[in-house]
C-alpha cells in the first residue's frame, strides 16, 4: 500500500480497533507500565548502559528518583486510529478581564481530568490548549467540555479532529514522512540548557531521558525476561 504515491495518510489510514486492547503487544505493554516505576530494569539496561557511558545500578537508582520525584513517565505513543481512539485537539479562550484565579482553578480541573493526555496552559490568543484521545466524540464533548463549556469565563471552544499528525512535544508522530515514526527530535543545544536552568535532573540524568527515548528495534526496548519474571508469562 505505502508504494502507491497516493497512498492513505493519517489517522483514518487503518480500520479502528485494528490493534485489540488485549493483542499480545499490548499485554506486554501494560506490564511494564503497571511496573516500570519499581522495576526499571524492565528497560534494556545493556542498551542504556552503552548509550550513556554509565553503570547498570547508577542508571537504575537515578530512574527510581527520577520516578519518585515525577519528573518521568512512561507513556503509550500509538497510531491512535488502530487502537480504535479518534484524536481530538481544542482550544479554550477566556473573555477579557477573566480573573487569575478564575484561570487556574480551570486549569487546575483540566489538569486532574485523567481524560485529557496533552494539555497547555498558555496567554495570548487562547488560554488553553488541550487534547483527548476519545473512542466516541459524544463523550469528549459531555464529559470533557461539558462541565465548564457554560460558564460565564469561557468566550469560545474550537476543537479540532486531527487528520495527521506529525509531531508532538519532540517525537515525531505515525504520520511523519518516510521511517520517521518515533525519531525523538532535541537538538543537544536543549539538553544542555535545560541542565542549567534546574536542578532536579544532570546532564547524566538527561543523558538517560535521551536513551530512553532512542528510537530502536523493540526487542532493544525491553527486557523481556524481567516483564516474564513480573508477570509469569513466557517472555
């Protein structure tokens, strides 16, 4: 099909529910989420250890503090359609003269709202801008939008159905051009100023982030005998 110069882009390119939630990849992937944070040797630490230049145990006490201390998470990156979701974008702009507090017990609900998977608070044009993965457009728009689309703050609620797309907070997306999918774009000029402008991760502990997020065969991401060993599953 990818041969064909037309060939069917974006979201809608594969039949919803392509990919079952119970597939075997999926199982896979839920016991590492349900154990990444207690066992993070559920990572290809050979593979860590050789991009990072550090030891096995140090890589794995920096990402128990880094767990602990929230500052990473282990998160499902798929083309949404095949697991049968619809991907939705929206923008919230709020009247002028809209109090400072009024805006951040919005974005206090947004935040605590387990629904929404991207979501930035911003100035400007708009206010907020959020985003959902929805199986049905009915449940974003009551459940989502509904509870707060009334009142008397809010000026105007765009959303939008997102056809493609591309990238997103620094990864390249299903849509992205070529063998493009999960390339992890940050330029080393952001690692570098972001160890300087914090100092709740080094450059060491940047150093992991990266490799984690190198984009590599799957049987490079894991591994599996500590999943089988979790979960009594042949590997």
């Amino acid at each position: 099909m990818q041969e064909y110069f037309f060939a069917p882009r974006g979201c809608g390119f594969l039949e919803p529910g392509g990919d079952a939630a119970d597939s075997a990849a999926m199982s896979a992937y839920n016991i590492a989420k349900s154990s990444y944070q207690i066992r993070p040797e559920v990572f290809n630490m050979d593979f860590l250890v050789k991009e990072t230049g550090l030891e096995r145990d140090d890589i794995i006490a920096r990402m128990h503090r880094m767990y602990e201390d929230r500052l990473l998470m282990f998160v499902y990156n798929p083309a949404v359609s095949a697991a049968g979701w619809g991907l939705y974008y929206w923008l919230v702009k709020l009247k002028e003269g809209t109090p400072a507090e009024t805006k951040a017990k919005l974005a206090e609900w947004f935040q605590n709202k387990d629904d929404i998977c991207t979501g930035y608070e911003t100035e400007g044009d708009f206010d907020f801008f959020n985003g959902n993965h929805m199986r049905v457009l009915d449940n974003l728009l009551s459940d989502v939008i509904g509870p707060w689309r009334n009142n008397p703050e809010i000026d105007h609620v765009h959303l939008l159905p997102v056809r493609r797309d591309l990238r997103e907070s620094n990864v390249n997306q299903f849509d992205a051009p070529g063998d493009d999918y999960m390339d992890f774009v940050f330029p080393q000029e952001m690692f570098d100023k972001l160890a300087q402008i914090q100092d709740k991760m080094d450059a060491d502990d940047l150093k992991i982030y990266a490799a984690l997020n190198t984009k590599r065969p799957m049987e490079d991401y894991f591994d599996f005998d500590v999943p089988a060993d979790i979960s009594g599953l042949d590997p």
